[in-house]
C-alpha cells in the first residue's frame, strides 16, 4: 500500500497543474510566447524605437513636450523631488513618469523617442502580465485578451506618448488583476500586486488612482453582496507598503513647495473635475465613441463581449439572490463577467461627470475590455461568431485600413476630396483586407481570427513608418513621405530643424498667436522656452518670429518702427517665418 500511495503521488506531482511535468514548457506554449513577444514588440516599439524602424513623429500635442522638457530638466538639476518646466515648480502630475523619463534619457540620450519609452515599456509589461494572469485564471483565452490589448487603438496610441496617461492605466489595470487572483484565491500574495501597483499608479496622477481602485472593489462587493471582501482587502503590510512608496515624494515635494498641496489637489484634481478652467469641456457622452475608436479595430467584437458579459452578470445575480442559490457565503457562478464589466463602467461613468474631459482619462477601462473580448473569442471558438458580427468587424477593419491609406493625401490636401484613383486604392485596400479576414475564419475558425485581423495592422504600420533600419534596407520613398507629412502637419520638430539652421547660436524665437503645442513643442526642441508676444511682450533684440497667416495684418500694429520681413512660409500648419530686426 506504501508503494501505491509514493506512485499515486509521484503521477499526481507529474501530470498535476503545479506538478513538475507542466513546469516543463510544451511547444504549443513556447510557441504561444513567442508569438506575444513578436507582435506585442511589433506594435508597441515599431516606428517608435531607432531598432525597431527609426524615431517616428516628433512630440505632438501640449503635452508631451511639456513633460519631457520637465524631465530633462530635473535630469539636469540632478533634482529628484521638484518637477521643473523653464525654472519654475511645475506641480501638475506627480513624478512617476518624470522618473522614468529621466532615467530613459540618461540611458538613451534626449530623444522624442525616449521620451515615450516609459509608456511603451509600461504598456508592454502590462500586455505581458493580461497574458499571464488570464492564463492562469481563464486559460484559453489568453493570446487572444494579450493581442488585442496590444493593437488596439486606445492602447497603441497611449503606449506612443510621453504622457502619464499610461503611467496611471498601466499599474493601475495590474493591480485589479491582481485583486481579483486574491479573490480567487485567497492568497495574500496577490494583494501585493494591488497595493505595490496602485501605489505606482498614485504616483503617476494622484487620488484617481486609489479613488478608482476603491470604487471598482466597492461596486464589486455591493453587486455580489460580499461585504467582507472589504475587509479583507485590508492586508496591513500592503498598506504599509503603499504608504512608504508613496508619501516620501508627497512629503517631500510639499515640504520644499509649501503651495503644492493647493496647486495639484485643489486645481488640478478637485476643479480640474468640477469646472472647465482647463477648457476641455465635452458633452456627457463624450468617452461612448472614444472608447469604440480605442477598441477599433476589435470594437465590433467587443461590444457583442461586452453585452454578452452584462447578461452573464445579470444571470448571475439572479441566480444569487434565488435562496436555493444563494446561501450564507456561497459565491454563486463565475464572477469574472461581474468584475470586468464594473472596472470598465466606473471610470467611464465616473469621468463623464466630470466638466473637464480627455480621451486619456478613461484609458484604465480599455484593458477589461480587451480581456472581455479576448475572453468571449475563445468561448466562441466552438459555438462560431453570428456571420452579421463576423462581416461587421471584417468592414470596420477594412475601414480602417483604408483610412490609414488616404491618411498621407488627407495630410497634403485637407481641404480637398482625394483623387478618385487614391479613393479607389484605399478602398480596395480596405476590401482585401476585410476578405481576408473572412476567407480566414470560414477557412480555419476563429482561432485564426487573431492573426487575420493583424496581418492588415502590420501592414498598416509598415505603409506608415516603413521597414527601415531594422531590416537593414533604407526607408522607402513613400514611407519618409508619410512620416514628413505627418511630422510637418502636427509636430514642431522640422520647423524646429530649419529654425537652427538659420539662427545665428543663442538667437531668440518669439511666437504670436500659434497653438500652444507648436509653441511648446519649439520650446522643447531648441531646449529654450520661446517668447510669447501676448505674454512676454516684444524682444527688444533682433528675432525670428513664428505666427500664424491670419496675424500678417496684425504685425504692421505690433512692429511699428521695426524692420521685419518675411523668411518664409509654412504652409502645413498655416505659418509664416518673419525675421525681425533689434529695436533702435
């Protein structure tokens, strides 16, 4: 009997789940990794990193150079603490991605590019650790939810920004997966994810971070009425944890700013959400088309998942609050469904409250989405998706596609219609791409529905940034033509080249009336903060003058007395370069 119990346990430590044998990678599995690693590489670091394609689009937006002028500064002071923008305190955002701004141009050197590696790197660890955890708690369905985080458009997006957009989404979404591996398996362990990583989230934006935790496990225990679930979320060393991560840098930056507590949590966080001092005013149901533009081209899929999990949910609390269900503390169903539906909804719901609205805000609701969707493509790999939701997603991605195409001539003529024979290309463009996401899944089934969906956003990202260095040939001649547009339409960065090239060193550039992202932008890559007219007044030195077409009457009034004349136009953003002469 002795020897029938070593053998019996020996087979159990072999072929059980935690057993020695699954320890030991299957092909399948080494093959499955491998497949993330390539694509999940692919769309977050292609055209973004030098190796992988070359160094993209310079800094768009007001925010990014504003953010990574800070950290260049605080890189320069050697200063940890004081978020730094023109040598005054800049206490809008905490300092995560400072930090990791910093630490990227330390390694990498000042670039646009590593600017936006610490919301690549983070987007990437995120991707990696869905895969992780939904094998571990939903196995099957973990390709497909790591994927589709990756190339959607929300994350892609994001992921290519110098913003704290990620640095909150990114920890934050780790930390609720861990949550819910602690509630199922009671394992104190997986606590550590959620107070470590919303500490990290706390400080890339502040209280939303803790706040959105809070709200999400709250909605979550009222829902299943587990309201000791609470309590048990309480794990003191994870407090302890959070707290000492946290409040050193609070401390701190307070102490040696002694108006950061009424700038960052009184203006930027309390009025930045009851007023629209900041201007970003949207209508209530702003964030319902940008959540369907973040998820395209997966958004078809995902609201039939997203549907299909708030009927399961309903089911489920149906099915609780039947007695012969429902007994004491017995956890009826799966609640998996219940918990990604509510760590969506909450940061939709919650930010479409607020007077101030960005499409970065509700980012941390696009990972449950992906995972719903990842998650209802594997449960519909038996069953098959109805051919209207298959046909629908196929002409969304062919849309896109075709978008993508006209991109470049949209850029070059904005205000005219696309000739018929662009038209045409992008379209049937659009239409084989949609065919061959069709013939794939009637061809081998949804299994396949991954990869014929990606093949067309490969190509997509190829025709925008080109195959480059990293496959060791030049960029083709069309490819420099789409990034130029691109970088000439909405970047500062090749005006910024041309300006050094014709200013004498130390020469001053002054702006009147241009969009505050150019301004910022200029500032960023001359690594000088340019004069403002309306702010700062008229140089009394001799200086190029940046402003807009529509202000050439204006300058006659502002420059009276002065010589100035006109270097040259910029037609993509509307501009004309004057050159202005020192006042005598």
């Amino acid at each position: 009997m002795k020897t029938v119990g070593i053998s019996s346990r020996l087979k159990t430590l072999l072929s059980g789940p935690s057993g020695l044998r699954s320890r030991i990678p299957a092909p399948a599995t080494v093959l499955e990794a491998a497949t993330l690693l390539i694509l999940t590489s692919f769309f977050l670091f292609y055209g973004l990193v030098p190796i992988f394609g070359g160094a993209g689009i310079g800094l768009v937006g007001a925010d990014e150079p504003r953010y990574a002028q800070v950290a260049r500064e605080m890189l320069t002071r050697h200063d940890y603490v004081t978020p730094i923008l023109w040598g005054k305190p800049w206490l809008e955002k905490p300092a995560l991605y400072y930090w990791r701004a910093m630490f990227s141009f330390r390694e990498f050197g000042i670039h646009d590019w590593s600017a936006r590696l610490p919301s690549a790197s983070f987007a990437f660890i995120l991707v990696t650790l869905i895969y992780l955890h939904i094998r571990r708690f939903r196995r099957g369905g973990q390709l497909d939810a790591a994927l589709i985080t990756a190339s959607c458009a929300g994350i892609l997006s994001f992921a290519r920004g110098a913003s704290t957009d990620m640095q909150l989404a990114a920890p934050l979404c780790i930390g609720m997966l861990g949550w819910y591996a602690w509630y199922e398996t009671d394992s104190k362990f997986w606590l550590f994810d959620l107070y470590f990583f919303v500490g990290a989230a706390t400080l890339a934006k502040g209280p939303v971070a803790p706040f959105l935790a809070i709200v999400i496990i709250l909605a979550f225990a009222a829902l299943r009425r587990e309201w000791s679930i609470l309590r048990r979320s309480i794990w003191w060393p994870g407090v302890i944890l959070y707290l000492a991560m946290v409040l050193p840098w609070f401390i701190a930056v307070q102490k040696r700013n002694p108006n950061f507590l009424r700038v960052f949590f009184l203006e930027h966080n309390l009025e930045r959400f009851a007023s629209n001092r900041f201007q970003h005013e949207q209508a209530f149901w702003f964030y319902i088309p940008i959540v369907i533009l973040s998820m395209t081209p997966w958004a078809v899929i995902a609201i039939a998942a997203f549907a299909d999990a708030v009927r399961q949910s309903i089911a489920e609390w149906k099915a609780r609050r039947a007695k012969y269900h429902y007994m004491g503390n017995f956890r009826a169903g799966d609640a998996f469904p219940e918990f990604l539906v509510l760590w969506a909804l909450v940061p939709i719901i919650f930010f479409s409250f607020s007077e101030s609205k960005l499409p970065g805000y509700i980012l941390p609701a696009i990972p449950p989405l992906t995972i719903l969707t990842g998650d209802y493509l594997n449960r519909m790999r038996e069953k098959g998706l109805k051919p209207w939701l298959l046909i629908a997603h196929a002409v969304l991605t062919g849309l896109l596609i075709a978008f993508v195409v006209l991109l470049p001539l949209h850029l070059q003529h904005p205000e005219s219609v696309p000739p018929l024979n662009a038209i045409v290309a992008g379209g049937m463009t659009g239409f084989a791409s949609a065919v061959l996401i069709l013939i794939t899944v009637y061809r081998f089934g949804i299994k396949r529905l991954r990869i014929a969906t990606m093949v067309p956003m490969v190509v997509m990202l190829v025709f925008l940034f080109g195959l480059g260095p990293f496959f060791g040939i030049p960029a083709m001649a069309a490819t420099k033509r789409n990034i130029a547009l691109i970088d000439l339409t909405y970047s500062a960065r090749p005006l910024a080249k041309i300006l050094t090239q014709i200013m004498q060193p130390g020469g001053t550039v002054a702006v009147y009336e241009v969009r505050r992202d150019l301004e910022y932008g200029l500032s960023f890559y001359q690594d000088h903060e340019v004069t403002n007219y309306d702010r700062d007044g008229i140089p009394a030195q001799g200086h190029i003058l940046v402003t807009r077409q529509s202000n050439v009457g204006k300058l006659e009034h502002f420059l009276e007395g002065r010589h100035y004349e006109p270097l040259f136009t910029y037609p993509a953003q509307d501009l004309v370069i004057y050159s202005v002469a020192a006042r005598q």
